[in-house]
C-alpha cells in the first residue's frame, strides 16, 4: 500500500495528537481546525511526566474525549518502553505515526507493537519496504506539505535578508560529531569513517547496512556486532556526514553569488572566509522563514542524504511563499510537481552554476515558474491534503474503528 485517496469517505474521526514537540504536530492541529475534524493537542514537551503520570494522564483523556486514534510525528511521545504501546492495545486505538525522518533511524529503537493497530506513514516512499520489513503492514507514503496561510506571498522580511542567492540547511557537523561519538565503534569502523561517508554518498543504496554488505562485508559484521543504539548511531553518522560533503559541494558552487547562508555555526568551519558568502544563523521556522525566502531572488535548496529520492520541506514552503526555488532532482518530485514548469532542478552539481546565472537574468521566469508551483501547493500539497490523506489511510486500514 503506498498510494492514498485525497479525501476520507466515512465518518470524521477523532484524533488525539501526542507531542514531545516537533513543528509538524502544529501544522496538522491548525488543518484540523480549518476541515473541522474533532481533535486534541496532548504536549508533554513542556512538562516532566514520570509513567504514572503518563499513563493517568492519556487514560483520563481517552475517558473524556473519546478519540478515534492516537496520532504522533516520528514517534515523538511513544516511550522506548512500549507503555504507550500497551495502553493503545488496551484502549483499542490505532497509533498512527507519520515519518517526517528516516523510519530506520527511529523504529529499531522501540519494542515492536502489533502491527494490525498502527499504522505507519512515511514521507519517503522509498522506505515502505524498509518499513514493511520491520514487520508492519499497514503502511503508506504521505509526503511532506505547506501550509499557505504561515507560508504566503507578500511577507516582509528583515532588511538584512535580502539577497541575489540564499541557502537555509544545517552544515551537519555537530550532528555527525554527535552520532560519531555515540557510536563508539571499534578501530575499523572509525578508520573507515569518512570513505565509507564519501562512498556512501556517491552510491545509490539508501541503507547503510546494505552497502556496507555489499562494498564491505568485514566491516558490515563488525557494525551488526555493535549494540542497535551504537549501531543506529553509526549508520546515522555515516548518512550525516555524506550530507556534509554533499552540501558542501553543492554550496560552493553558489559563492561567486554571494550567496546568504542561514543555518549553524558549522558554516564557518567549511566555508573559507572571504569566499564571498554571508553568513546567518539558523531561523525559526514559525518566526522568519516565511518572510525569508520572498527576500531571495533565488532560494537554493541541497537535499539531506538521508532521503535520496524524497524532497524536504522547502520544496513545498518556497513556492507556498510566492517565491523561487532551484532544488536538485529527486526521483519522487515528479510524483509532486511538474519540472521546469513547477519547480526548477539541477540533476548535477555541475549544473548550478549556470543555473543560478540563467535564473538571477530571468526574473519572468522566476515569476512564471514560483506561480505555477505555488498554485500546484494550493490544489494538492497542503496540510489539509495530508490530513485528509491520513484520514483516509484511517479508515482503510482499520474498517469500522471510527465510533
């Protein structure tokens, strides 16, 4: 299963969403608002809850309610013990989890719960085998969307955010350090880091496991030895750092433009300085996004590597915002826009520069091009489409839940 209806046909269920915070869980409350559709915010984020607490606190809910499905990001809010697990078995509701990273990062790291009450939906549609395979069948693509009331063309931004050429995207040095040393591989694992990294990059395998079995077998076997954290922690790295080199690769070819990166400190690790870039740090995504890529003439977008055929958000949140993006090719965007119609692409680093050039001296192109991939937003691509969507996979893989 990896296709969805746009719209539910039954009832409209009602949802309980479960945070730990994550922004999604935000854009899924306010399509609830705008389709009507029964729901309620739990945050646990911003309070300490022991497992007593927890389980008082989702069995009082479900009392007063009466929800149709709990509903979660990434599995945020789902305990590594498999409480919650336990409590929606006994509740008999469906947990339903939208994957907005990569599912095999995430879901080794909890207990299997049974997999005829959850459902698992994943931005990447290249992960539903990955995802079947961890013993799940009810499972469906539901990519990423917009929402075009916080993305809008318009928006006013700083002064200081005007700009010919910009990127927004972390450089993933921290994150690969992080994972690096949770990881604590042995001696050939981390004298094999960065080539394995570089390789892995280069490749078209999207599992690190897989191409470690396949490239280097004696080294696949000193990984699968590793605890599943340190393991997971080591994968992640290696994806995190080909995204380092990937990006970085892909930047540079900007910086003759002066390009305005935004984003962590990393930045000025890997750029050398005077090269021409201007440097921002990172945005909130609530508070200056939205008036950040109208500021642009060209938004610049390199995709992380932990999804090699799904596109990130910006590819919905720029045009959503009037405004223009090049971004490089990944299989699945045709599924989403129409190329060199709706979105501009590069399919090689090669290619960008040019690009950039052609675009910053054809502003009705970028006109013509932004209006066309926002009114694509508006027609299929926005979180009400994703809810309704998910509604759907509801009512198709639990026939006759809805009360």
């Amino acid at each position: 299963m990896d296709a969805l209806p746009l719209r539910h046909r039954g009832r409209t269920p009602r949802l309980l969403l479960l945070t730990s915070a994550y922004f999604l869980l935000g854009e899924l409350k306010a399509a609830c608002q705008r389709l009507d559709v029964p729901h309620l915010l739990l945050d646990f984020a911003s309070r300490s809850v022991d497992r007593e607490m927890f389980i008082r606190t989702v069995r009082e809910t479900v009392a007063t309610f009466k929800p149709d499905a709990i509903v979660t990001v990434n599995h945020l809010g789902v305990d590594h013990e498999g409480v919650l697990y336990a409590l929606a078995g006994e509740l008999k509701l469906p947990l339903v989890s939208w994957f907005v990273d990569n599912p095999e990062f995430i879901l080794p790291l909890y207990p299997k719960p049974d997999p005829q009450s959850t459902l698992i939906l994943t931005w990447d549609a290249d992960s539903l085998d990955a995802v079947r395979g961890f013993g799940f069948t009810n499972v469906f693509w539901l990519p990423l969307g917009a929402d075009p009331q916080r993305f809008s063309p318009g928006r006013t931004g700083r002064p200081e955010w005007r700009s010919r050429v910009s990127f927004v995207g972390n450089s993933m040095v921290a994150k690969t350090a992080s994972r690096l040393k949770a990881a604590m591989p042995g001696p050939a694992l981390l004298a094999a880091f960065a080539e394995l990294a570089r390789a892995f990059g280069q490749s078209g395998e999207r599992s690190v496991e897989a191409f470690l079995a396949a490239s280097r077998p004696e080294l696949r076997s000193e990984l699968a030895a590793l605890p599943v954290l340190q393991r997971v922690a080591y994968a992640t790295a290696v994806v995190w750092h080909s995204t380092l080199e990937y990006r970085l690769g892909c930047v540079a070819r900007t910086l003759p433009f002066g390009p305005l990166i935004a984003g962590d400190s990393g930045w000025s690790q890997l750029l050398p300085e005077g090269a021409g870039q201007r440097l921002l740090r990172e945005l909130s995504y609530y508070e200056d996004l939205p008036g950040f890529y109208p500021a642009s003439e060209v938004n610049f977008n390199c995709t992380s590597l932990q999804m090699k055929g799904a596109v990130n958000q910006r590819v919905f949140d720029v045009p959503a915002a009037g405004a223009f993006l090049l971004t490089d090719h990944r299989r699945q965007i045709e599924r989403l826009f129409e190329p060199e119609t709706e979105i501009a692409l590069y399919r090689d680093v090669e290619e960008i520069r040019p690009l950039v050039e052609r675009f910053l001296a054809d502003p009705e192109a970028r006109e013509r091009i932004a209006g066309a991939g926002r009114a694509r937003v508006l027609a299929e691509h926005t979180y009400e489409h994703r809810l309704s969507a998910l509604m759907a996979a509801i009512e198709q893989s639990f026939p006759g839940r809805v009360r």
